[in-house]
C-alpha cells in the first residue's frame, strides 16, 4: 500500500512545454484531489530553494516539502524534517575560487540566498520566480550560517574544472543550464528517507515522479518510481515505470497503471 508520494515539480508537476504554459494539467490536479481523500499524504521534492516553492500553495496544499535535492526537507507547518549541509571548507574552498577567477555563483542557506559575484543572470533568475534579487555573500555568515546547497551558472564541463578541488560535491541538475552542487552524501533520496523515518513510513510504502538528471538516484533508489515521458534519458533509465508526458495525463496514467487510483476514484460521477 502507497502511504506517500513525493513529486518533483519542474517537468513532474509543471509542464513546461509550450502548450503547458508551465501550469499543472487539469488531470494532476484531479489525481492530487483523489489522493488527499484517501489518506496519501503528498509531498514535494525539488531542486528549488524554498521561497521557489511557495507559490503551490495557491494550486495545492501538500504536506510538506524536500527542497534543495534533498538538504532540507520542511512539514506544511515549516518545521524542519531534515537538514544536511555543505563541509564548510569546501565553501571557505569556492568562495577562494571565485574570487580568483569570478563565476556566476549562488549560495543557498537555510532561510537566505546570496551571490558570491554580482551577475545579470542571477538577478534574471530571481525576477523570473517573481523574487527580489539576493545580496552579496560574506564568509563570515558561514560560522553561524551553514551552506546547504549552491548553484553554478556555467556549463557542466566548465563547473568539473573549476570545482575540482573540492572534495565532499556531487554535481547535478534537473537538466538545464543551472548547476546544482549538493554534498556527496546528500541527495532527494536521503531528504525522502528522512521523511519516511519520522512519519514511520517503509520504503515499500512509498512512490515517487520525477523527470530530471537529478531525480535518477532518487527514482532508482524508490521502490516504486515514475518517470515521465517528457524526462531526460537518465531518468528514465532509473525510473520503474515510464508514463506519457507530464502534459499527455503523464501522473493520471501512471497512477492508473501501477493501480494506486482507479477510475471510478478518479471520475466518482462517471
């Protein structure tokens, strides 16, 4: 029995094709509905820090959320389920990098976000999510102020290069032009499991969507996983199940397939 799901929400959730309109399908949302009324608890698990999540709860009020690829991990009420932080000298290590020679570059606390070099690309990235642009980094907040995640703005061989002094990283993405760099013991994986371990839930209980580079530990890790059509190839290949694309009823077909809902939950009134 499914006692849980979590969903990456980029590509999972949102689809972002053209037709999409970045919007959740009118079925998802149908899905998400017929879950909640039968007591699945339902949670996020993205790559996005969490001001960049807030705005579902004007579409859905989930239970909680795995945010940063798994380094923080929140209950609806805001209270802390999981934290895993960077090794601070790895950040003592990428603040002298950058300095050294400047790429665009976001550090990612619990509660803040800032830029170690001022660059139009980061402010664009704040404005798109309807945010204020962050401040700048000073490594004096590090002692107080743990580094949980943070984000290149440079293509992955590029990152490989300039990164590989540092010891404890693993790098990823959800498959487009930003990097996501999280300790190499982290992972959405470990943020889920966190969760699991303090509602009591077993990994056989639990089900998980995702579409990205960085949901491929995470589906290959779950014992029941689904990737969506419009996913890249290392998703799929870690996934259990792949279903149509997120904007061609992706989560209703596979939710059908694997038999968690069933049509007459999905369509009471026919």
């Amino acid at each position: 029995m499914i006692r849980a799901i979590f969903f990456d929400i980029d590509g999972t959730l949102l689809d972002h094709s053209p037709k999409g309109g970045g919007r959740i399908p009118p079925s998802t949302l149908r899905c998400l509905e017929a879950l909640r009324k039968k007591g699945i608890k339902l949670f996020v698990a993205t790559g996005r820090i969490p001001a960049m999540v807030t705005f579902l709860e004007d579409l859905f009020p989930f239970d909680g959320f795995v945010t940063l690829n798994g380094q923080l991990a929140l209950d609806r009420e805001g209270r802390v389920l999981h934290r895993m932080a960077h090794h601070p000298q790895d950040i003592r290590k990428l603040a002298e990098l950058v300095e050294a020679d400047p790429f665009p570059c976001l550090v990612i606390e619990e509660k803040d976000s800032f830029f170690m070099v001022e660059t139009p690309i980061i402010r664009e990235h704040f404005q798109k999510e309807g945010l204020s642009a962050p401040g700048s980094y000073h490594i004096a907040r590090l002692e107080e102020h743990p580094i949980l995640q943070f984000l290149a703005y440079i293509p992955k061989e590029e990152a490989q290069r300039r990164l590989a002094s540092l010891e404890h990283i693993e790098i990823t993405s959800a498959g487009g032009t930003i990097l996501d760099i999280i300790p190499k013991e982290g992972g959405k994986e470990v943020g889920i499991q966190a969760v699991a371990d303090r509602y009591g839930w077993q990994r056989e209980e639990l089900l998980v969507f995702g579409d990205g580079d960085n949901d491929a530990r995470m589906l290959s890790w779950a014992a029941h996983s689904v990737a969506l059509g419009n996913g890249t190839p290392a998703a799929k290949a870690a996934a259990g199940y792949v279903t149509t694309p997120v904007g061609e009823d992706g989560v209703q077909n596979a939710l059908l397939h694997l038999g968690v809902l069933t049509e007459e939950e999905l369509f009471p009134e026919g």
